[in-house]
C-alpha cells in the first residue's frame, strides 16, 4: 500500500475537526459543501433556548470578554461611535481585539462565530488613519451611483482591514426637512436620488450573480461586508426635523416617500435592516409589527435580520425603560431579530427567556429571528473564516482611497454662485501677489470632516486623524510665487493694509450627530456672519460653507462674489480646491432645497409655497482650465489660414492667466 502523504493527512483531519463533533460524529451545519438553508435548519435544531436567545443579542465592546462571550452565547458585538481598543488604535489593534471576542464565541458549545458591527457611515470614521469620504449628502450632490459603489468598496476594505465583516450603513433616509440633525446622513429631499444611491450596497456587499434570489442576504467575498440598510422607516420626515420624533403622513406618503428605497436596498441583496427610533403616526417604529413583520418581510420579502437602533428597544417606553419587558415583548412580536442591547444584556436575555418560557412570545417568532441571523452569517463565509488576520491592514487610509475620496469631494461641490456672466470668479488665478484665507473652517480638519468622525460627535482641530484642510490645500495649490496669508477671523484693518488679489472664506456649522445637531435657526456658527461681511466687502471674496445641510446664507449672499457649497466633505480638503483653481469643474447639483429664511420650513421641491434661495437641483457648471483653454484653440484654429498665430496668442494668454496649465498640458 503507497503512503498517502503526510501533507494531505493533515488536511483530512482539519476538516474532520472541522466538520465532525468531539465524538467524531459529522456535523453538516459544518460543512462549506452544503447549503446554506441546510445548515441554516441543522444548526437551528441543535439549538436550546438560551443560546438562541444569545444569538439575538447585540453587545458593545466595553462590556464585551471572552467569558461573556462563552457563556452568554453571544451573537454580535459593536463599537459604538467613537468606541475603539485605544487611542490612534492601529488596523492591527482592531484585528487583535476582535479575535479575541470571537474566540470567547468560538468555544462555546455549537461555536457559532460572532458578527462584529460599526458605524461606517462615511468611510471607516471611528478609525485614526482611515479615509474619511463625504457625507452622504455631498454624495447626494454629485448624482453618481458609480462613485458612490466604488466608495462603498473602499470602505468595505478599509472596514475588513480591521477585522470587522459588518457596518450599519447606508444610511437610507429621505430627509424632508433640514433642522433635522442627521440630514447629512441623507443623500437627498428627492427619494429617487436616495434610489440611485443604494448602489453602495453592491459596494459595500459585491454583486450578485445573475441567479441570485432577490431579497435573499448576499456578501460576496473576504473584502466586503455585510451592510445594513437604516433606519426603517420614515426618519427622515418628523415634524419639524426634531431626531427621533414623530412622522406624520398617511400610507401614500410613507410608501411613496420614505419606502422606495427599501426595495431597492432589499433587491440588491442587503443583508440586514436597522428600525428607526421614530414613530409613525405616533406609533414607534421598534414596535411596529405591521410594518416590520408585514411590509418588510412579508410584503417586501426581505430574507435578513432586522436589528434595533441603540437602545431602541427601552425607547418604546416614555420616559426609556420605564416598562422593559412589555418593550421587550413589543419590540420581538413586532418582528426585530437582534437587539443592540448594548450594555445591559443579562435584563434582556432573562426577560425575553421567560416571555417565551410562558409562551407569551411564540417559540417560533424565536426561531424566525435564529434563522434570519445564521443565514447572513452562513451566507458571508463566517463559519469557515470566522478570525480575521491583517491582509488588508495596508489599505486603511490607503493612497488609492485617498484619490477617490478627492474626487468625491470634488464631484459634490455645489456653485451656487460665480460673479456675473461676463465676469465670472472662478475658476481662480493660482498665480498672483497675494490671497487670503479666512473662516473657521479653513484650517480645521474636524470640522471639515463632521459629525461621526473619530467619536460619535466628531470634534476640532487637526490632531484627530490624517487628512488635507482647505488650507493646506490651497498652499499646495498655488503657485510658488503667490503669498497665502491665513488669518481666521481678519479685521478691516487688516485687510485694508494688504493689497489682497482675492479671498477664500471657508465658515459653515460645528459637528454634530443625531438630536444634538437638531436646530430651528440653521445659523453659521460665528464669526462666521462677521468674517463674511467684513472680507467681502473689502476684496472679492469666494466663499466655501462647510455644513451638513443648508444654511441661512441671503442675508451675506449680495457681498458674496462666489458661493460653493462643500458639505462635509472629509479629510481629502484638496477636491475643493481641485475646482477653485480649475483643474476640474464644477458639475453638482443640489441635493436638497436651499431655503431663503427657517420660516419656510420644511420645504420640498413640488410644495406649493416652494420660494427658495436656490432650488433643489440648482448648481452652476465650469469647465476645467485645460478645456477653457482646448475650446479656445480649437475655436482659434478653425477661423483662418494663419490659425497657428492665434492658437499661440490664445494658448499665451491663458497660461499667462493659470500658469499651472503648462503642468496640466505636458
């Protein structure tokens, strides 16, 4: 008999370590070979109580230990925003710490891996380092469903670098109001922009083969990640904007406004959805079951687990966990699979065993939860890879992402002004004396980044993670002989005393995130009032908000020789000046109504007293020097025989005017 080698050996006895028990009994909810729907139904059936009920639960990693993890069956961790293994953590530190849960997971009895989640809402935004895109807003702006699926690959690869399969985006919300302080966590006013955007799912998750079952859960690879679509359903519509508030529309306006997107992130495959904290025609959400259990899953055939928002579940009670269990009983026959508990877990899990131990909750609601979370889990190869390692620890913050958050950023400016039609500003001279660059924003990478960057409420200064600010932009812009004087907050004074050929104002709004950026004033923050009237009226000026939504902008607007609105754009501030110096154009177009006053709101595109400042889909459109330029020549060439004369008279006169096009035309 020929030896067989003892290379091969090995593998066969891994896989029946594998695939087999501690008795050596074949398991097949262990095995890749199967189905997916048979492991899900033979690991279901192995199951107690406890630990399905462990699979429902959500913890955060401040409270997570691999004990807990063992013992409690525990079916996923999270970081809240701005929760991370330590201070700058590295990719490595986050791949480290997670292992570590997982292991706790890994040796319980069944050993069902844990799903790890984050909040990468724009980017991989709770990691020092990461690349930071713009808020989806300012992807509204650019109304390219393929940048928005390229960006959703990066950040799926960033999140990976990690050690995190899970990210609770896209956030899919149609935000009709704008003193809502998760605006910028919506693409648009307009639901079929918000449509259009979904495409970051199969950024995000891969796409789909041609056979793939719609609404079934689909991740399609070890660089992508599961991807939750959020928040169902109608965040975007309270009254008055106010965050987890009260939306009030008949069934029409709710499935015609704030649904359509849900379709299509559920035809794309997305693998889970996150219920919102609002209500309904004063119904909450978390314990809505017609909307949840009906129209979700049953209507929309949705195949993926349904998760809750932080703590959603203690906020159906008023005031918050003033009546846990009838909460807990409400929030599970309404159809939630898993709770984002996230610190008190024990409470959860006792009182939901014993609702369902006195058949209060059917063991079969149990079962439908187990079953939608073991399918995601199946379905993205967590059993067989369910430790990560550092293969992608290079692409966090890597150059490539880097470049193509620039050229989100420069896709999503909006011009809303640009001096008259003889006498445009933009795009601006790099070449001259001197320029200054004032605001509060200029020279600010936290602001420039926004809420949900680093922590939950974002923050100030430059110091919090890597990045380029409008500032450093423009240094880097300019031509080598032109002076850049900074000066934040200059006073006329100032101004008067230097002979300044033009200014760059960037000012908008401080960060923020959720009820904290709620707001019925929609002002800058200051000076920024004061830094507009008194630059503005002493040297051409173009000035630059940075805001999450817009802003009361009239009263400053006849002063104001060019007006971009930039959003939140990230930290790669050089796609700003990308467009002010020409080197691109500008090509956005609002994604939401620029109002004239706050008494005005809310305000729609189609309203019958729609009056604003600047109209949804409003944006002015340049073209880039190089074509300016191009155009000219061509036009030069096409007039008379000594054509070749004019092309160099007019090729002169504009690289006198830009001198970096002799760079661009090389």
């Amino acid at each position: 008999m020929s030896k067989v080698p003892v290379r091969i050996v090995g593998i066969l006895l891994w896989m029946c370590v594998w695939v087999c028990n501690g008795d050596g009994e074949y398991v097949l909810y262990k095995d890749p070979k199967q189905k997916v729907s048979d492991r899900v139904v033979d690991l279901l059936g192995r199951m107690t109580l406890e630990e399905k009920i462990g699979q429902m639960v959500q913890i955060d990693r401040s409270v997570a230990t691999v004990n807990i993890m063992r013992d409690y069956f525990i079916g996923s961790v999270l970081s809240g925003g701005g929760s991370a293994p330590l201070p700058e953590a590295t990719a490595q530190n986050w791949v480290d710490m997670i292992n570590e849960y997982q292991k706790g997971a890994l040796v319980s009895r069944l050993g069902i891996p844990m799903i790890y989640g984050i909040d990468a809402v724009h980017g991989h935004n709770n990691v020092y380092n990461a690349t930071i895109f713009p808020h989806n807003v300012g992807l509204g702006a650019t109304r390219d469903p393929d940048l928005v699926k390229r960006i959703g690959a990066a950040t799926a690869v960033e999140v990976r670098a990690t050690g995190i399969p899970y990210t609770f985006a896209p956030c899919i919300a149609v935000c009709r109001d704008p003193r809502w302080g998760r605006c910028y966590e919506s693409y648009s006013e307009d639901h079929k922009v918000v449509e259009d955007m979904t495409d970051v799912i199969l950024g995000l998750q891969g796409e789909p083969p041609s056979n793939f079952k719609h609404g079934v859960p689909f991740v399609g690879g070890k660089d992508k990640v599961a991807a939750c679509a959020k928040h169902y359903v109608g965040d975007g519509g309270t009254t008055r904007g106010i965050n987890e508030n009260n939306t009030v529309t008949d069934l029409h306006g709710l499935l015609s406004v704030h649904m359509p997107a849900y379709a299509d992130a559920i035809y794309k495959g997305v693998s889970t959805v996150m219920v919102s904290y609002s209500s309904w025609n004063g119904e909450k959400m978390h314990a809505n079951t017609e909307l949840i259990t009906g129209y979700l899953k049953g209507t929309l055939k949705f195949k993926g687990f349904v998760i809750s928002d932080w703590q959603g579940v203690d906020k159906i009670s008023t005031p918050p966990h003033s009546n846990y269990t009838a909460s807990v009983r409400a929030a599970i026959q309404a159809g939630i699979d898993m709770v984002m508990v996230p610190f008190n877990f024990t409470e959860f899990v006792n009182d939901l065993m014993s609702l369902v131990k006195s058949k209060v909750i059917p063991i079969t609601r149990i079962d439908d939860a187990v079953r939608r979370i073991l399918l995601v889990k199946f379905t993205m190869g967590l059993f067989e890879n369910p430790l990560a390692d550092y293969t992608f620890s290079n692409e966090l913050g890597s150059q490539a992402h880097r470049d193509l958050a620039r050229e989100a950023v420069r896709k999503s400016l909006v011009l809303l002004k640009n001096g008259n039609k003889t006498n445009p500003m933009l795009p601006l001279p790099r070449k001259t004396s001197k320029i200054l660059v004032a605001g509060t924003h200029a020279d600010n990478l936290g602001y420039q980044c926004g809420g949900w960057t680093i922590t939950w409420q974002g923050s100030s200064g430059n110091k919090n993670t890597r990045g380029t600010t409008i500032l450093g932009a423009i240094k880097s812009a300019v031509d080598q002989s032109t002076e850049v004087v900074f000066r934040e907050n200059p006073d006329a004074e100032f101004i008067k005393a230097n002979n300044f050929a033009y200014a760059i104002i960037a000012v908008g709004e401080p960060p923020y995130a959720e009820t904290a950026g709620d707001s019925d004033k929609l002002t800058m923050m200051d000076p920024g009032p004061a830094i507009i009237s008194s630059t503005c009226q002493a040297v051409k000026c173009v000035v630059v908000v940075i805001s999450g939504r817009p802003l009361v902008m009239e009263p400053y607007l006849a002063s104001i020789e060019a007006l971009v609105a930039a959003w939140l754009p990230g930290t790669e501030g050089q796609g700003i000046t990308d467009a002010l110096f020409g080197d691109h154009g500008f090509s956005g177009k609002l994604p939401v109504t620029w109002f004239r006053n706050t008494e005005q709101l809310p305000m729609s595109y189609g309203d019958s007293h729609y009056d604003p400042l600047f109209a949804y889909g409003s944006g002015l459109e340049t073209e880039s020097v190089a074509s300016i330029v191009a155009r000219s020549t061509s036009a030069s060439a096409a007039v008379t025989k000594p054509c070749i004369i004019t092309v160099l008279v007019s090729a002169t006169f504009c690289l006198f005017l830009f001198p970096s096009l002799s760079r661009v035309l090389r």
